[in-house]
C-alpha cells in the first residue's frame, strides 16, 4: 500500500491537543498518526489471517449470545434483526456504555460477541471499553461508529492494548456479509 493511497482525515483542534498531549518529546503529530494507521492496517491484516485459518463454528456448538450497545433505535433493529437472520440465538441490547455494563454484569454468561458504538451520551464507547478491560472480557469486540477512522483507530488501538480481542471496526451501517464474517458466520 502506497502512502498515498491512505485517506485525508480532517482532525480537530481538540482532537490534535489530545493526541500532542500523549506524544513523546521527539514524536511528531504525523509520526503518531502514520504509526496507529500502519499499526492498525497490520492488526487488520493479521485478524484477516487468523479469520480465515479460524475453523467456522461447529453447527452442534453452543447458541451463539451478542450484545449490541448502540445509542440508535434504528442500529438496534437493524443489527438485532440481522443477528437473528444469522442464527445468533440471543441478542441483548443496550443504550449506553453505563447500561451496557449493567446487562453485562446481568448475564449468566458473557456474551460471545459485543458489538459498540463509539458514539454514545453519557457512557461513551471508550468508556464502555475501559470497562470490558477491567471485567477482563474475552469475547469478540466488534466497532461501529458514524464518526471518523481515526477516532476508530485510535480506539482500536487502545482496547488492543487494554487486552480486548478487537475483531473488527466499521463505518455505520455495518453490512450483513461483513457482520455475518466477522461472527464466522459466512458460508
């Protein structure tokens, strides 16, 4: 891939202050930008590998159980409807970070997958990552956000680094072939 094929992403004022804030004494903003892309691109490809060396799920195995936290009733139904269309035998939802913490800790089991908006009030998706960290959850973390890809890079990156198994994030609306293989749910 060619430097140049990589995509202009406009960044706030805010954001630029965020980023130089956690930047050593001889990084450069550019430098730290052009690392988390090519870091990112590199977990993508590795998650690519190991999806395609990953045996699909067996058809005797375990109901699979989602939770989607998403502040969007129109997220909700589509991705619960596509869920259920999937096989997906329990779909839980939640509106927030903060509700989505609380149906976690409700469940008798952890959810195999947990889909997240990044883009939430009150309890953000960065928020409700940090808390998958501190609860050590090990199941498949799937992004969504209407918002930029370096926000969704940047937030890969740290629930990578917080021990999360990131399977994959993408632009709103999440497709059903693209939702169907990071499930390992494509034929």
């Amino acid at each position: 891939m060619q430097l140049s094929s990589l995509p202009a992403i406009p960044i706030t004022a805010a954001l630029r202050a965020d980023i130089e804030s956690l930047l050593g004494p001889q990084e450069s903003l550019s430098e730290f930008v052009l690392t988390a892309t090519l870091e990112s691109l590199e977990r993508r490809r590795q998650a690519a590998a190991q999806r395609t060396t990953s045996p699909a799920p067996a058809a005797d195995s375990a109901p699979l159980r989602v939770l989607v936290v998403d502040d969007d009733d129109f997220s909700h139904t589509v991705l619960h409807e596509m869920l259920l269309s999937l096989g997906v035998a329990e779909v839980h939802t939640a509106r927030d970070g903060g509700t989505g913490a609380e149906v976690l800790a409700q469940m008798p089991q952890p959810p195999d997958f947990l889909i997240c908006d990044m883009v939430m009030p009150h309890t953000d998706g960065l928020d409700f990552l940090g808390h998958l960290a501190k609860v050590q959850y090990r199941g498949g973390v799937i992004l969504l956000s209407g918002g930029s890809s370096l926000m969704m890079s940047i937030a890969a990156e740290v629930a990578v680094s917080d021990g999360l198994r990131v399977l994959g994030s993408f632009s709103k609306p999440l497709q059903r072939d693209d939702l169907a293989h990071v499930l390992g749910l494509a034929p």
